[in-house]
C-alpha cells in the first residue's frame, strides 16, 4: 500500500478577489511588511481581510492601508491592538523610486493583491493598475462567458 502525503498547508493567507474585477493590473511587485507579534499570531490564524485595501506612497517609503487584521481573544492586555493600522512595506530604493515615478508620472494606482508566507515570512504582492470602466468590465464578462462556452462545446464534439 502506497504511504498517503501529508498535506503541506497553503503559503496564501488572504487574496483580494476584487482587485481583477476593479482594475487592469500591469506590473506586479512583492513587498515584506513590518508586523507586530500580536499581528502575527492572528495572521497564523487566518484573521485577515484585504479586500478595501490600498498601496500609497509618502515621503520615499511605501505604506499598505485598510487591511484588517483582528485581535486574537488571548491578545495580552498590556499590547494597545489596532487592526486597521497603516503599515510599512520593504522595498529597495530603486522599487521605491519607480513606484513614485509610475503613480505620480503615468496616473496608475497601487493595488495589493495578496498575503502569504514565504518561509516564515508574511509577504503582500501588489500591483501597478489602471482603473476599469464600466464597459471593459462587461466586456470581461462576456469574454469569460464565451470561453466557458467553447470549451463545453470542444468538450461535447471530441466525443
């Protein structure tokens, strides 16, 4: 009898779906985050929500907002917990500088797509993106729809 793999546990911790429906994402970048040990435990315990969130720039540093992490029950009294609280991105300085020049110069925003751990390190993926209009949104739709369309039919002709 063969020996049944233990399941490796997913390294995403939280996507934010709405993201691709809102905007047209062109350059991807990956970001560590500076993270206080409360925040690590809940994050440990899949307490995050991303889906208002948002990537900004000030004074040469890279901030990530609105991305809630909740309080574990057991939190210790004497730790002030704020899940909604901005914070601090990693980047080098050459990632930072063309960051600046693409939203202040070409009009994009910056918008977080992910978190996950890359070994024991919580890691955020984010975009540079374009807003979408109400018709490219339909017309993503019905390119999805007729996709699913063509491969029912391939599906039911190769019989």
């Amino acid at each position: 009898m063969a020996k049944k793999k233990a399941k490796t546990p997913s390294n995403n911790i939280a996507q934010n779906k709405k993201a691709r429906h809102e905007f047209v994402l062109d350059k991807k970048f990956e970001a560590g985050i500076e993270l206080q040990g409360w925040e690590i435990k809940s994050i440990r315990q899949g307490k995050v929500n991303m889906t208002d969130a948002y990537v900004f720039v000030k004074q040469g540093e890279v901030f990530l907002s609105n991305t809630q992490i909740q309080p574990l029950n057991q939190a210790s009294s004497h730790v002030l917990c704020e899940p909604n609280r901005v914070r601090k991105l990693l980047l080098n300085k050459r990632e930072i500088s063309e960051l600046i020049g693409s939203v202040e110069r070409k009009g994009y925003t910056l918008v977080p797509t992910s978190m996950y751990w890359v070994r024991n390190w919580v890691k955020v993926s984010f975009a540079l993106a374009k807003g979408k209009l109400a018709h490219d949104k339909r017309t993503d739709i019905k390119d999805r729809d007729w996709s699913r369309q063509k491969e029912r039919i391939m599906k039911h002709s190769s019989k």
